[in-house]
C-alpha cells in the first residue's frame, strides 16, 4: 500500500493508513537505490570510457602513395576492452561520438625524401576525417597529430592510417604512434 | 541512510499516525527534488551540448583568381548529430561558455596540380548579440599546405572559442555564428570537395555556472 515520487519512486504511506517502521526503511531503501544511480552517474562523469594504446614496433617499406593501416601493439590505458591485441589494427567502439588524437612520433631513423605525409581515421573502412602535412624533402620524417571528432551510430571499428608522397629508397618507415580516444557522449 | 532493524524505530500512536504519514510524503519529496537535481547535473554533465555537420553535395571551388582574397564558404549543411539542447539553429552555437571548435576539409585538385600553390581550410567564428543580431567579435584559424603530386589533401584544425555570457543576466545574450571556408592558389584548376568531404564540430566544455544550464 501507499504511495510513490514520480521520478525514483520513494515510497511512502498514504495518509490515513497506519504508519508502522516499514515504511520508513522502505523509504530509506529507495533513497540508497537512487543514490546508487546518482553515485554511478558521478563515476561516469569523472571516469569516461578512454583508450590509450600505441605502436612501438615500425612498419617499414611502405611505399609512396599507398594507405598502411597502423598495427598497434602496446595497450597503456585500455579499461574498456576497446582494443585487442589479437585483432591488432583495430579498435571496436560502441556507438557514441569521441574525441580522438593520433600522434606519430617519428623521432628515430628519420628518412628524407618525403614531400607529404598523411594520417587518417577511418571507421569501418571508411575515412572520417583526414590530416596533410608538408614536410620539407630534406629534413627527415617530422612528427604529425591529427585530432578530430568521431561519431558512430552504432558499434564499429576504428582504424588509422597513414601514407607518404616522395621518393624514398626502399620505402618508408612509421614510427612510434600514440592514438587516444575519449567518449565524449554516448547515444 | 541505513535502516538495519526497523523494530528499533518507535512505533507512532494513533493519533500521531496522520501527522507521521504527512511527514513522511513531505520527506519523501523533498529528497526527490535534490536527489533529481544532482542526477540532472550528472546528466548534463555527462552529455555537453555537441554539433557535428557535414556537406550532403559536392563542392567545386573555383580557380584562385576568384577566390584567392577572401575565399569560398564551404556549405555544410546536413546535420551528422546535434544534441537535443543543445544548438537550436544549423552552424548556430546559443550557449555561453567555452566551446572546443574543429573542422575538416578534405580538398582535391580537379584539373592540373601546380606544386607549392597553397590550401587553406579556415573556420570562422563570430560573436554576436542575439537582439539585434550585430557581430561583435570574430575569430579565425586555419590550416595551410602547399599542393604536391597528390591530389586530395586533408585540412584539419581545433580551437578553443568563448561565448561571453548575457549581460545583464536576463537579457538575451550572444550567440555564434561558425562558417568554414577554404581558398587556394591554383590558378589553373578548381578545387573539388566530394559529399562528406567537409566537417565542422562544436563541443560545449564548460561555463560558470552549470546548475542554471541544467
């Protein structure tokens, strides 16, 4: 018996009935339920899905003009699961709209030769978004980061590519890449 | 709030059960009203105001000789996502606050590429009053490269951009305007930009005063 809030449905008696201790831990129950779900609210406020992983081992003789997708191979912050290393290139996402940063290092065996290099984030196959970047020919692989929003209706797979233009003998080497992916909202 | 053994807590006469009953729906309501104010906060805060727009045709811009002073606007004009509260109008931002701004243009040389003519993909941001609808600020960034071998390029770049708030509270306030544009130095070739080709995005971040957005 009795009677409900609208929103968390905190019980209480009607008036006119006999008020005995049940309802008041009834009452006391449902305010835990419902700071239960405020608490895990703010843990979600404070904690948002994330990913950090990287690629530490080159991929070399890439040659100019084509699309590579990056191997990742070290998972430094991966509370979610998004990535695993048995399916190395790709992250699976839930649907929602993130803020994602990719970063490629280039700091050793620097190559000359390269006019252009090109990072991508491609979900499903299927390039989102695209950064260019000029690099002198003579002054070696530069360091690059492409930062854009993502946005999937539905769970999908992300990867990131890169590609090169210039002459370089025997192909040219990625290396050293960070990608980071935030949700900002889920749907 | 624990209630282990509620045989501990004392029993109301029967003249006091009406009084009892009456407290405890106005408890009971009052603990609604503050607990469904934290969730909202948690709720907005979770869920920032977010608009994401892309271009539903192909965009030809024509040679530089045209558009190498001001360049042309890129219009994207289909919704990709828009937060229910958030933006009310298409390129429109209503809330004041901090606002993290991005765009994406992803350019090819339709005709003959001239090596070392440059691209520029920009997005502009004005400020203005939401009542008589006059600018009163103005902020551009931009990303260059210089044409090479490879025809399409991609042009990306962020920013932080700020909405100041009404003044006086309660009057009508600012809202933003956000454009994106992209010129060239071809003067040979067009520029084309394929369906999807452009993105512009706008990410509420934060303002001084959440609980009055809520």
């Amino acid at each position: 018996m009795g009677s409900q809030t609208p929103i968390f449905s905190l019980r209480y008696p009607f008036q006119g009935e006999t008020v005995d201790p049940t309802h008041f831990k009834n009452l006391a129950d449902d305010i835990d339920a419902a700071l239960d779900l405020i608490d895990a609210r703010s843990l979600l406020v404070l904690n948002k899905p994330a990913l950090k992983i990287a690629q530490n081992t080159d991929q070399t003789g890439i040659t100019s003009g084509s699309t590579t997708i990056i191997t990742w191979d070290t998972a430094t912050y991966n509370p979610n699961g998004w990535w695993n290393a048995g399916a190395p290139t790709l992250v699976a996402l839930p649907a929602g709209i993130y803020l994602v940063s990719v970063a490629m290092s280039n700091l050793v065996g620097t190559t000359t030769g390269i006019d252009d290099q090109m990072l991508e984030i491609q979900i499903n196959s299927v390039v989102q978004t695209r950064k260019t970047a000029n690099v002198a020919p003579t002054a070696g692989s530069a360091p690059f980061s492409h930062h854009s929003i993502i946005y999937t209706a539905t769970p999908q797979n992300l990867r990131i590519s890169w590609a090169w233009w210039g002459s370089v003998a025997g192909g040219a080497t990625n290396q050293a890449t960070d990608l980071s992916i935030r949700l900002l909202r889920d749907l | 709030m624990r209630f282990t053994d509620p045989s501990l807590l004392p029993v109301p006469g029967d003249q006091e059960t009406g009084a009892t009953a009456l407290f405890l729906q106005s408890f009971a309501e009052q603990a609604e009203e503050v607990l469904a104010a934290q969730y909202a906060t948690m709720a907005a805060a979770l869920n920032s105001p977010l608009m994401i727009m892309t271009n539903s045709g192909v965009i030809n811009i024509g040679s530089s000789v045209s558009v190498i002073s001001t360049g042309s606007s890129v219009n994207v004009n289909t919704d990709t996502y828009r937060s229910s509260n958030g933006p009310a109008t298409q390129r429109r931002l209503y809330r004041t606050g901090l606002w993290q701004l991005g765009f994406y243009i992803n350019a090819s040389c339709v005709g003959t590429v001239n090596v070392d003519t440059y691209r520029r993909g920009y997005l502009r941001a004005t400020v203005n009053d939401v009542l008589i609808n006059t600018q009163t600020n103005e902020q551009t960034f931009s990303y260059t490269t210089t044409e090479k071998n490879n025809t399409a390029q991609g042009l990306s770049a962020e920013a932080l951009f700020f909405i100041p708030p009404e003044t006086p509270p309660g009057s009508d306030g600012y809202y933003a305007a956000v454009s994106l544009g992209l010129s060239h130095g071809n003067s040979g070739s067009q520029m084309t930009i394929a369906a999807g080709g452009a993105k512009l995005w706008a990410f509420w971040l934060s303002d001084d005063d959440l609980i009055r957005e809520v």
